[in-house]
C-alpha cells in the first residue's frame, strides 16, 4: 500500500447495536460533531488520509465526517472492507450510507472476496499498520474496538478516544 505512515490515521468504534446510546440519541449527534472535530485537529496536524472500517455506527459515522471535512480540508477518506459484501446484512438505512460513502472513497482497499474467520481482525491490522494515529471510540467493552486499541498500543499509535470526552 502507498500511504504515507506518518499522515495517516484510522478509526474504531463500536457498531450501532454496540454503542451505549441509540441513533436518535442527541449522544450521537455529539459524538458525530466530537469526530468533526477530531478529524479538522488531525488534519491541522498534517495528516491527510483517514481509514474507515465501514461497519455500521462508528465506522461510518467517521467516513462521513471525513467526507464533510473534504469540502474544506485537504483530507482524503480511504475505506478498508473486510471482504466483498460486507454490507449486504446492514438495514437499507446502514447500505444506503455505506454504498455513499464507498462511492465518494478516495481509495477503497478490498482485502477478501469472501467473509473468513479473523476477516475483521485483518482489516483493524491492516489499517493500524498503515497509521500513525487512531481516532477511536473505546468504553473498555470486549471485541474488535478493544483489539484494535491494543494493536494500536503495540504500534506505538498515537490514541484519541472520543469515549473520554
């Protein structure tokens, strides 16, 4: 992969069934504006690529605020898919925002055609190995965000977690 390390960064969060609030919550809308924020600081400190997951809530929510962020900064959104299909369980709200999202990618990094035991692992490794900074929303439950974190730790990323906040 050619990104440049050191000006990327990449994102973990619970998926909407996770997240300790519904998304009609005004949580979310906080959340949603803490991430807005997260990305203009990142990109203020040069970083310039942010890597998304794609799964519902947390992972799309940031590829979003990307999205709105690339009318005014100069950031490029890269989605990292686990494996073709990855969207064809979500609700058609959830697939309506992914296929949006994964439309307007600057780059789109597809690692299986087919779903595998550790698919999801191998993607959250594929995007800290690519990364400096993790922008993350981790409350300490089990999964996929906290192995992420981990993995982010081992690397020595640098962590902002909007869970904190």
């Amino acid at each position: 992969m050619q990104t440049e390390h050191a000006v990327t960064c990449c994102f973990s969060g619970y998926r909407v069934e996770k997240m300790p609030f519904r998304t009609n919550d005004p949580h979310v809308d906080a959340l949603i504006s803490a991430l807005d924020l997260a990305i203009a600081d990142a990109a203020t400190q040069g970083y310039t690529a942010f890597f998304s997951g794609m799964s519902t809530g947390f992972d799309l929510w940031a590829a979003e605020a990307v999205l709105r962020a690339r009318d005014r900064l100069p950031v490029q959104l890269f989605c990292a898919i686990p494996f073709d299909h990855q969207a064809d369980h979500y609700s058609p709200e959830w697939k309506r925002r992914f296929n949006h999202c994964l439309l307007a990618a600057d780059r789109v990094f597809a690692l299986s055609r087919d779903y595998y035991t550790g698919c999801y692992a191998a993607r959250n490794r594929f995007m800290v190995d690519a990364s400096s900074l993790l922008i993350c929303y981790f409350d300490g439950k089990p999964g996929g965000t906290a192995q992420t974190v981990r993995m982010a730790e081992q690397n020595g990323l640098r962590i902002v977690n909007l869970a904190d906040r």
